[in-house]
C-alpha cells in the first residue's frame, strides 16, 4: 500500500476510530485492506458458527424439542447463555432459575455494546438490528480494527456469517441427535468455549489481563461442583476488580515507600 501524506486536520475525518483533537502529533490510524478483515472476519465466523451444531445436539440431548432449540438460536444468539440453559434444564434444574441464570450471562452483551456503538457510529434504524449481532466473536474482531470502515465490516461480515451458520448447523444438530447416541459422551458441550478461548487468548497481552484471566478460570472450576450451572461463570467476574486492587495496593506500596524516604531525606537536609 502506498503511503500517504495527509495534513493534521485529516484525523478528523470519517472512517478513523480514534478521535481528538487535530494537531501537528495526531497520527492517522494504518489502513487495513478490506479484503484482509473479511478474511479475518469469515475464519472467526466460520469456526464458531459451526459448533452452533453441539448446541443443537446438547439441547435436543436435554429434552428441548426441535422448534425450541431452533427459535433458541434465532432469538437469543449468545452460544455461552443457551449452553447454560439447556445445562441447567439438563441437570434438573427449574426452567425459570435456568432463564434468569441465561438473562445474566448474556448481560455482557450490554456493556459490548456501549464500546461498539462508539466505534460504529451506525445509523438509528440500523441499530436495533445489529445489538442482535452483539455478542463475543463480533466484538473480538470489531475492536482491533484500525479505522471505522473497518469495523463496520468486520463486525457485518462475522455477524452475518455466525447467525447463519450457527441456526443452520444447530438445526442439523438437532434432528441428528438421535442418531448420535449418548451426546454426553461426544463432549460437544466443550466446543463453544473452546472456540471462544482460542480468540481471547491472543489478546491478553498484559500481566494484569493475564493474571485476571487465571483466577477467573481458577474461581470457575472451584465453584463448579457446588453452585448450579451458570453460577460460578457469573461469579468468576469477580476476578477483575479483585486483582486490580490487589495490583494497584502492591503498586502503591513500593511509590509510598519512595514518598517516605524522600520525606525523610528533606527533613535530614533542613536539619
């Protein structure tokens, strides 16, 4: 790509994510060819839209009937929140708990939506539309992107992909569950995740991300045996606030210890 010159007021131009003020330091963001972030975008929507089919065999494996998982698929999209209600339908638990369970596992959707709204900057008719398209993998490759046109396609390309082969291959899950036997022992339950860990681990770049990654995994698998299914995912977002206290005190601990030794070295020097 040839490189272009382009004077400070053109960081403000349409297109670019990062906004401030122009001046003589403002940098325009690298351009991405389109090409490049649909092809980045196919292989996230690809990959996870079809383990859309272990939910379609999970569910029909826990007594949902066709119609249900499929209308789950149309009408929720979120793979983590319909794993954790067709889980907890599984394990006995009551249909209700099992939907309140789902509802607050999907609320970080929400706040992925208050950055992506920012960066999109989609028209008002548009939006309600796409918040359905809000979810882990549209965001993970929504966020890295340079320039405003680049997220918009990024984040059409995967939605668009992942909706349809995730409904597609949940219906076909579905209806070959029975021929699949045991669906508890295939451990297709474990594919969703798997997928989703795959893209998030490339973007824990910072010991603070990473430490918090750990103890979130560590608090999940400690709680799982004892709280219903859904539960200990909830809580493992404890992690967060956790370890950034923990590292900002240990932080503030050796800058407190400078502040005293230089105080006392002023004290010594007016003496």
């Amino acid at each position: 790509m040839a490189e272009q010159t382009a004077p400070p007021e053109s960081t403000g131009a349409p297109g670019a994510i990062s906004a401030g003020p122009p001046g003589p330091a403002a940098e325009v963001p690298p351009e991405k060819p389109d090409a490049a972030v649909v092809r980045d975008a196919l292989g996230v929507g690809i990959a996870v839209g079809l383990s859309g089919f272990a939910f379609g065999v999970t569910s029909a494996g826990s007594g949902l009937s066709l119609l249900q998982t499929c209308v789950l698929s149309l009408l929720v999209f979120t793979g983590a929140s319909q794993f954790a209600l067709v889980g907890a339908l599984a394990a006995g638990g009551n249909p209700y708990t099992a939907a309140a369970g789902a509802f607050f596992l999907g609320v970080r959707n929400a706040f992925y939506g208050l950055r992506l709204s920012q960066l999109l900057a989609l028209p008002r008719a548009v939006r309600p539309f796409a918040a359905h398209w809000v979810i882990d993998e549209t965001t993970a490759v929504t966020l890295p992107q340079p320039t405003r046109r680049a997220a918009r396609i990024g984040f059409t390309v995967t939605g668009l992909t992942l909706y349809v082969l995730w409904n597609l291959t949940t219906l076909v899950g579905a209806l070959g569950a029975e021929a699949l036997g045991d669906t508890d022992a295939w451990g297709l339950d474990a594919a969703s995740p798997a997928v989703f860990l795959a893209l998030l681990a490339p973007m824990l770049k910072s010991t603070t991300e990473r430490v918090t990654a750990g103890v979130a995994v560590l608090l999940a698998l400690t709680l799982l045996p004892v709280l219903p299914a859904g539960v200990p995912v909830l809580l493992s977002a404890l992690a967060a606030p956790v370890v950034l206290f923990l590292m900002g005190r240990a932080k503030r601990g050796p800058e407190a210890g400078d502040d005293a030794m230089t105080q006392r070295k002023k004290g010594g020097r007016r003496s």
